[in-house]
C-alpha cells in the first residue's frame, strides 16, 4: 500500500493528473468518515473532503515521506474541520456537542427501535451521530472509518499515524460498549453512500490547479545534511536543550535528509572547557523525552485541541511520539481447581520505554488456615509492590537490585532463554527472570519465609508468563504453568498488555491441599492521568427529597500533568456489594468550560476515564441515591449512609467522586434550618462552605447534615463538633460534658492541645441493648440500642474516650513508619485510666478490664512481637491495642516506682508531645525509649528490646504488683477457634455477648433473624462465647447441629449442617484466666502508686 501511494505520488509530480485520481478513489471515503465524524453534516463532509484533496494536490511536492501520504491527508482534513468549526461555531452543533443526556429516559436499544420505525437516510444518520457520542474520541474516529470509510485494521493504521494493536483495541472496546447496537451502526454506515460524482468533481478541480512547487531541491534527495551538522556543532559547542527547543521542527540525528531547521533568537553558549564527550551529547539528545518540549506531537487519532486550534502546516508529516507512561490494571480471580471461589484482586502497573513496574495491588478473599498469607494469590507470588518487573532494552545479563514487598530486598537478573513446556504449549525461547528476595519481614516467619528465597519467571514473546517456580526460604515450592491464554499473535512483548488479553494459571505449594486456577485479564490500558490543581464540590440537598445528593464538582487541570482524566469511588469496605458504592450513582457527566458533554468510558462501574487535552477548569456533575440503609452492611450500620427523621448521614467515601487533586473545597446547599456538621474546618464567615486537607481528608469523613443539635465541645485549640440526632438531643448535655471532660483531663497529661478538629456523630440505633460504632479519620460515629446517660457511660464512654485521645496521639504526634503497639495501645490505656480519674468508671471496673487486656495479651502472645503485629493491626488486634495498652500501664508503674512517684507516664506523653506534636517531626521507637530512660535515669531499653521488639511475655505479676495489686493467671484448654466456628460452620456472621445471652445481628442468610438469642446448642446451654467452643470442641464438617433460639418470645429449634473449609475446626489455645485483686498486704509505696494512678489518694 505505502508502495503504490509513492508511485502514483512520483506520477503526479511528473504530470500524471490521473494518477491523483486513484488517490482520491483510494481514499475519499476514509476522509469523507473522518470530517463527518468530526462536523456531523454528512453533505458538508462531502464539501471538506473535496477541499482536502485539492489542498493536498496543491502541496503535495512539499511532502517529504511519500510513503505517509496516508496520515498527512488525515491532517489537511483535521485541519478543514478545525477552521470550519471555528467559523460556523453558532450555528452548527459538532458531533462531540450532541447530548447524550436526551437519551438516557430510555435505552440506546429502545431508541433505536423508535427511530427505526420511522426512518430516512437523515434521521438514521442522525441516530448513528448519537449513538456514536457514547464513545470516546478515539474509538468513534476508528469504528467511523472501519464501516464509513471502509478501511481495515491495517489501513486505518497507517492514516492514523498509530499502531495496528491499538486500533484493534479501541475498536474492540467500540464494538463492546455500543453491544446490541453495534450491528446497527455498521449497516448503517455501511449503507451511507458520498456523491458518485465526488471524484469526477474533485478532478475537475484539480484541472484548474497548478501544485506548488517545491521550495528547494527534489521532494525526494537529501537536503538537510549541513543543517544536521549544523546541530551536532551547537551541541557540542553547549547549546543546551533550552536552545534547541526553539528550532520549530523536531529533529533526529538519525533523519538527516528531513530536518527543517528555523533558528530564532538562538544563542550560542561557548564552553569548551566543561564539554564532555560528543558520543555522549549524541546519546544525550537522542534520548531527549517530550517533557523536554522536543518531539511533541499529537496522536492523530486524537481530536485537535477545542479551544481555537492553531492550524497545523501540511507541509509537516506527523510522527507519533514515544509512548508516555501507561497505566495498566489487571484483574485477577482464583477458584480451587474444584471450582470453590477463593480470592479476587486488582493489580495496577506503570509502563514506560525504560520500566515496567508494579505499583498498588487490592485482593480479598478467603485465607486458608494452612496458607500463609499473603501468598493466597499466584498474582501476589509474581507483582511485588513498586519491583520492576523489566528494564528497558531487554539485555541477557542485566541485574539490579531494588527494595520489594514485605520489606524485602529483591535481586533481578535476566539470566537467559529456554524452551518451555507447559499445558499451554511448548515455547521456545523463553526468557528466564530471576530474582532472590532477602530481609522480607511479612508478619510471621512463615509468611516471611514464604517471601523470601528465589523465584524464576520464564515469558514467551506474544504470549506472556509462562511458568513459575519459587523455591522460598523453608524449603517450600510454589510452581505455576500457563493452561490457556489470549493475546494478539502481531505482539513481540514478552508481557502484552492489550485490553481484553487473558491468561489462565494452574499453581500449586506445599501448604496446598489442591491445585489453584487464576484468570488474569487487562481490563484497562491508560495514558499517564491528568492532575488538578483545585477542586471546589458542591453538594445540593432538597429538604422534600433528602435522600438524594447533587453533587458538582469543579475540577482545574495542572498544565502538563497528563491528558487522561481518571475518576473513580473508594471501595473500602463494600466487599459482596456489586460495583461497591456506585451502585447509588446515577448520572455521571463531565463539561468542559464552553459547557460541551466529554465522552466518558465507564471502566468497571466504580471508575471513569474521560480523554481531554485541554487545561480549563472541567464540571463533574453526578447524583447519589441514599438507599445504602436498605441492605446489611459489611462494616455494620454505623459507617455507612442512613437517613432518620431530621438528618442524612453520609460518609466521604459513599458521596464523593475523586481524582488526583489539591486545594480541595466543599459547599453545601441545604435547606435554611439544617445544620452541616464535619470535621472540616469553615472558610471565613461562609456558613456551609469548608476547607479539606486533601483527597484523604475528603474520603475519610463523616458528615451529619439536618435539623439535629449541633454542639461544640472545646479545650484550647481542640474541638470536637457534636452532631446527635433527634433521639439523643435531651442526652446532649451528657454527651458533651463527657466530651470535655476528656479534652481537658488529656490537655493535662499532654500540657497542651494541638489545633485540631473532630466530628462526633450519635444517633438512635433500633437494637436495644447494642453500639455499632466507626471511625473514619477524625469523624466517630455510633449508633446506640439505648439513650446515653450516666448509669450506661461504661458502655459508650471507653470508645469516645479513645479516639478523642487521638487527637494528640496519632494525629498530632505521628511516627516513621508504624508504631500502633504505641498509637493504639498507649490510646487504650490512657482512656481507660483517664475514665477512672475523672469519675466515669470505678476502680474495680478499671482492674476488670486490667483482667481482659491481659487475658486477651496472653492467649496472643509469643507468635508475634507486638511491633511486627502492627503491620496487620486488625488481624493483630489483642497484641496491638491490649497488648500495647500493657505495656503503657507497666511503665506507668515502673515509672513512679523508680522515681519514688514523683514520675509517671504522663511525663512521657508531655516530653513526646513536645518533641514531636508541636513540631510535625516523625517519632520513632528509639525517641521513645530515649525519653523513658531519660525520666527515669536508667537504660528502659531492654525492657522494649525484650516486650515490644521481642516476643518475651511480660513479668505482669511482678510489674503490676509494684502498684498493690495481686495478679493470678491460669491457663485453659485448647479449643476450637470461635470465629472459624461462629462464621464458616454456624453461618453467624456478628454475634452479641449479653448478661442475657448471645443475641445473633445480619446471619439471615444463615436462615437466623435479627436479635435471635442463641441459648443453647444440642441441649447443652450456652451463655457465652466460651460456652460455643466447648460445645465445638468435636465437630466435623457436614455434622448436624441443634440450635435453641428465643425469638421474638418463643422457643424455637433451628437445625443446622455445619460448614466450614477443613474436616475440622483449627483449635487454637482457648484462653487465659487473670484475676486482678488488691493486695491485702500492700505497702504504703504500692497503695500511693496505685492512687496516684488513678487520680485520689489514700
């Protein structure tokens, strides 16, 4: 094809008019679809094409790579349309304008057979134009000119300027998003038939023509070799990239008969001195990238710019650019090879020429109980976090060392080629990757030796990986092959990345009873996203509908940050709700600043990926439905949206579409009498309008919005907004007398208060006798079976007590890396201790949770040190909150201890907040053992050496003892793990311990109701949790089980087989019993120890 267009272009050139004549046969209707495309007048397009064709003849001596004449035709009509658009911009409406907003009362499919009832040429070209306004802007050029302009994959390649992959991926996506209509359309389009005189007319034209001859030279003899040189000397004699990006053509030393070289204003910066090697300035320009303002050209596949395009000169041949940074999301589904559901994930990369790297992975699923997490997806064996998977070029030999997941140090070496037999195939020539992993710290030694040791990677060109083998560090194997897989055959990538590739994996380890099948699949290949500089949101809200946002969302663009706008919905904690929180969108539409609807590709219901090359301000418009309260929530009720009688609550992540985005503002317009209550700080005097810290700050909020009582409990600089609903409003007093309490007892041991802000929202709750509550950043929600008052504090008053403590410790003092035995433990301790000093609860209450914190240490301890725990907080909860809450009241004591009570912990929390609160300065653990030793005047280290960083078992008896108490431990049986046996094998997912019983909430898919109380199993009664195990102690799966339950005042028996994933339930050690009792032989040091903690004296 390039062959015979530099023929007939050679004939033309030498007087052969008829030559011209099969160009434009060749190409009239390709260029026909692209302006009707472009304009959406299919007779004006008619008008375009001819006045391209002439404009092409008339330059065509100027065209220096004949064998492009494809693509630089394709820019003499962008051209035509621009300048038409421009100058008929009032009146006529361009495809991209069409609204697709009319079509969304009744579906495409719909429309289609109502317009198809009545059609004509006309309005069947008219539904086509808005049926194609679904598509993004590149694929509607590539499906138009595959059915309009009749061309193939190969073709519309080569007038494009863009690979035949690509082509083939937007019209896959094309094809896929327009689904039942697509046949439509390409009837249609088939069908639209351009003037049969069109060709004869344009001839006629030409006739009257005389081409312009060329301004120097023959179109095809090298003319440019001084000018070459030309640059080689500037380079050498200093002339920067500052100066050489003023030459108006881009250039290559590799192009020397193409250069077009205008030197403006370009001075010559003479330093001989200081030049380094010519070979290496030639290296050094080669790679120059488009950052450098060098070699920038748009994909013509692209629309031009909207805003008054300049023209683009003919007389250039377009080029394609390298490929900027890709981003590219794989998806990924495990299932035992009998078919169980196991896990599914979703693993992001960046691609550039130079790397191709893994970046953030997300997986849930079930973990077996002989799998050492988090090796439970063969993707997690393979993408490491932020490891480069390749360097570019590919170079047998090459190594290099980067920092891997887990903490771990990772050595890559490209060690060779092999031939490759596995199920898929035999493939020779595969390249062998290996790397050894060292160092990994994943949580336990299991998992750590499951990540360290030497893995083998083999890919095959086209085809992908192929097999893997890791041999971990304990002698352990995990081995993967290639079963089936998907990819384009054209590719010589050893790692394709087309959307739509599949692959299928049989992997298998020693800790496996069976074999695991993993699908992988590219659902998305994107450009390097674009940023924005500010955002403002406003959110509507109608007192008559309530249960329905607006949300608009101005959004400014950060010049050169990308051109791909990428929205999407945090997800976190939506887990078995389909698309997550997008479920409640509707109407997701984005304008650019002249009010024009940008197409917008749908990726996976929860994110939006928009083309826009433009840098004024976009406008997100979308609504959300409140209907979350409608179904059970994974979280629980407290931390999703809800509506009561005077208020809607709504979380950050449920309401609030996010880019990547700084100077982030909201507003509110609600009705005149409601309260908007956040965490956020107001701007100025403007009632309802805030200021967010970032895109974090924005997703992790509460929000109370309504007619509720708004309060503000304040300390110094620290407050905390108080948002209680209707049923609670006679209780607001309590609550934030409570509030405050805490706030000046913690300004106390911190002697100061930051400046910060927190939400607190309470609110009824229709389960007598329960709390649900959540934490969101710096908002606390709860929802109470009950109205807060004096006699329940010690039911509510812990929870609120705790997080309040976080505004000092974990928000204003903050560590290098984590530290949560400290953040979290520290925090538990203090609002225990800090609730008996200020009267809440009593000293028998205080040492009855003393007995818990250590019972739930010790049934934990000696696995995991309480620091390592904190890398898995959640799973590690009884080492990081109990056991770190140990550790602070043992120090307490062994502090006033050895400072003969002078010292106490609280002169700790002072020191550290002064350090490290007021000066935004990362705390770690040595600053922490450092000021210990310093206030006792004694080396505390090897008390966290052997406590903290260590898996030693704390002296509780001895330490505890110094404060005139007396600590018996006893050990118990081992059992069956309760929530293996409450969730896998009774089906029960939240059950309640109660002076009453074990009250069952949101099993009813375990044939249970809401506030069943279970009493008894098999006749045996069961009180509590306890109780269960014991009862669990011999069974199987597939065993029968009675249970009794009340319900709603009757007895009832609920026969139940039991579940699970293994014969039997994993036992783990049952327990601890600890008594906690005053000594009744205390001396007096004990006795004033003891008060002194606990705020009197004796």
């Amino acid at each position: 094809m390039k062959n015979d267009d530099m023929q007939l272009i050679q004939r033309v050139l030498e007087g052969d008019d008829t030559a011209f004549s099969v160009l434009v046969r060749k190409y009239q209707r390709s260029v026909h679809a692209l302006a009707w495309r472009k304009i959406g007048d299919f007779h004006i397009a008619e008008d375009i094409t001819q006045d391209t064709f002439l404009k092409a003849y008339q330059r065509l001596s100027t065209l220096k790579k004949p064998q492009r004449f494809a693509s630089w035709l394709y820019v003499i009509a962008a051209n035509h349309c621009s300048t038409w658009l421009r100058k008929k911009r009032l009146w006529t409406q361009s495809l991209e304008e069409t609204n697709s907003a009319q079509l969304e009362k009744a579906t495409y499919s719909g429309y289609v057979i109502e317009e198809n009832e009545r059609m004509t040429e006309e309005t069947q070209r008219e539904v086509v134009k808005k049926l194609l306004a679904k598509l993004q802007e590149s694929e509607r050029t590539v499906i138009t000119l595959h059915y309009l302009g009749g061309m193939n994959y190969e073709e519309i390649s080569e007038f494009l300027g863009v690979s035949v992959a690509a082509i083939k991926n937007r019209l896959y996506r094309a094809r896929n998003r327009l689904k039942k209509e697509e046949p439509m359309i390409r009837e249609a389009l088939g069908n639209f038939q351009i003037t049969p005189n069109l060709t004869k007319n344009i001839m006629r034209e030409v006739s009257r023509l005389k081409p312009i001859a060329p301004s120097g030279g023959k179109p095809f003899v090298p003319w440019a070799i001084g000018v070459s040189t030309l640059a080689v000397v500037f380079l050498m004699l200093g002339v920067g990239n500052r100066y050489l990006s003023r030459f108006q053509k881009p250039y290559s030393f590799d192009a020397a008969s193409e250069m077009t070289v205008e030197l403006i204003e370009a001075p010559i910066v003479l330093n001989l001195e200081s030049k380094p090697d010519v070979r290496t300035q030639l290296g050094n320009a080669n790679a120059l990238k488009s950052s450098d303002g060098l070699n920038q050209q748009p994909d013509p596949s692209e629309d031009m710019a909207k805003v008054t395009p300049a023209p683009v000169d003919e007389t250039e041949e377009t080029t394609i650019a390298d490929e900027a940074e890709r981003h590219i999301t794989l998806g990924a589904d495990a299932t035992t090879e009998s078919g169980e559901h196991l896990a599914q994930g979703t693993f992001i990369f960046s691609k550039t020429d130079t790397i191709f790297t893994a970046t953030s992975a997300s997986t849930r699923g079930i973990i077996p109980q002989t799998d050492p997490s988090p090796m439970y997806m063969l993707s997690s064996y393979i993408l490491h976090h932020n490891i480069n998977l390749f360097r570019f070029p590919l170079v047998v030999g090459d190594s290099w060392t980067q920092k891997a997941g887990w903490d771990s140090q990772a050595e890559i070496t490209l060690e060779g080629y092999e031939q490759i037999e596995v199920s898929a195939g035999t493939f020779p020539e595969c390249l062998k990757h290996k790397t050894v992993f060292t160092d990994a710290e994943a949580g336990s030694d299991l998992q750590s030796a499951f990540v360290n040791g030497t893995r083998y990677l083999w890919f095959a060109k086209g085809v992908g990986l192929v097999k893997m083998r890791y041999e971990h560090s304990n002698g352990a194997t995990t081995e993967a092959e290639l079963l089936e897989y998907n990819a384009p055959a054209n590719t010589m990538e050893y790692l394709p990345v087309q959307i739509g590739n599949t692959w299928t994996y049989k992997w298998q380890n020693d800790y496996r009873e069976e074999a695991v099948i993993e699908r992988f699949h590219i659902t998305e290949n994107l450009g390097k996203p674009m940023a924005f500089k500010a955002a403002k949101y406003e959110v509507k809200i109608n007192a008559d509908n309530k249960r329905v946002a607006h949300v608009n969302c101005v959004l400014t663009p950060k010049v050169g940050s990308g051109e791909t706008i990428q929205l999407s919905m945090d997800n976190f904690g939506t887990e078995g709700l389909p698309f997550g929180y997008a479920a409640y969108v509707r109407g997701v539409t984005v304008r650019d600043a002249t009010g024009e609807t940008l197409p917008i590709e749908e990726l996976d219901r929860v994110r939006w990926s928009i083309e826009f090359k433009d840098t004024s301000p976009i406008t997100l418009s979308y609504r959300v439905l409140l209907k979350h309260d409608e179904r059970e929530w994974p979280p629980g009720p407290d931390e999703a949206p809800y509506a009561k009688e005077d208020c809607v609550f709504w979380t950050g992540r449920a309401l609030f579409i996010i880019t990547e985005m700084d100077n982030i503002k909201v507003q509110f317009d609600v009705p005149e009498n409601w309260h908007v209550s956040t965490p956020w700080n107001r701007i100025g005097n403007k009632r309802h309008q805030f200021a967010v810290t970032d895109q974090s700050d924005l997703i992790e909020s509460f929000l109370l919005l309504g007619t509720h009582a708004e309060r503000i409990a304040k300390s110094d600089e620290a407050e905390v907004v108080l948002a209680i609903g209707e049923g609670f409003k006679a209780a607001a007093d309590e609550i934030q007398g409570t509030i405050e309490a805490f706030l000046k007892a913690y300004t106390t041991v911190f002697a100061g208060t930051p400046n910060g802000r927190m939400l607190f929202v309470a609110n009824p709750y229709d389960r007598k006798g329960s709390m649900d509550g959540g934490v969101f950043g710096r908002s606390i929600s709860v929802l109470m079976g009950g109205t807060p008052n004096e006699n329940n504090r010690h039911f509510w008053m812990p929870f609120v007590g705790h997080e309040i403590f976080h505004i000092w410790n974990g928000q204003a003092i903050n560590f290098r890396g984590q530290e949560y035995w400290f953040s979290e433990g520290f925090t538990e301790y203090y609002s225990r201790v800090i609730s008996a000093r200020l009267g809440f609860t009593s000293e028998d209450s205080f040492l009855e949770n003393l007995e818990r914190a250590c019972e739930l240490y010790l049934s934990k301890q000696g696995a995991l040190s309480m620091r390592d725990a904190g890398k898995n907080k959640s799973a590690n909860s009884d080492l990081v909150y109990q056991g770190g809450s140990l550790v602070a009241a043992t120090l307490d004591v062994q502090i006033r201890k050895l400072t003969q009570n002078q010292k106490s912990l609280d002169d700790v929390m002072k020191q550290v907040y002064r350090e490290f609160g007021l000066t935004d300065t990362p705390c770690t653990m040595d600053d922490i053992i450092r000021i210990v030793s310093q206030i006792i005047d004694e080396d505390f280290k090897p008390f966290f050496h052997n406590y903290v960083s260590g898996t030693k078992r704390l002296p509780l008896a001895e330490y505890l003892g110094d404060a005139g108490v007396d600590v018996q431990i006893e050990f118990d049986e081992v059992l069956p793990d309760l929530n293996y046996v409450l969730q896998q094998m009774l089906h029960i997912n939240s059950l309640t311990q109660t002076g009453g019983g074990l009250i069952i909430h949101r099993s009813q898919s375990g044939g249970y109701q809401d506030e069943d109380n279970l009493i008894g199993i098999n006749g045996i009664p069961v009180k509590t949790f306890k109780d269960i195990t014991k009862v669990a102690k011999d069974w199987n799966i597939d065993d029968r089980v009675e249970l009794t339950l009340e319900r709603k005042g009757e007895k009832i028996i609920l026969p139940i087989k039991l579940g699970g994933t293994s014969d039997k339930p994993p036992m783990v050690f049952s327990g601890v019993n600890v008594t906690i009792a005053k000594k009744e032989n205390s001396t007096n040091a004990q006795r004033a120890i003891l008060a002194a903690l606990l705020g009197y004296s004796r």
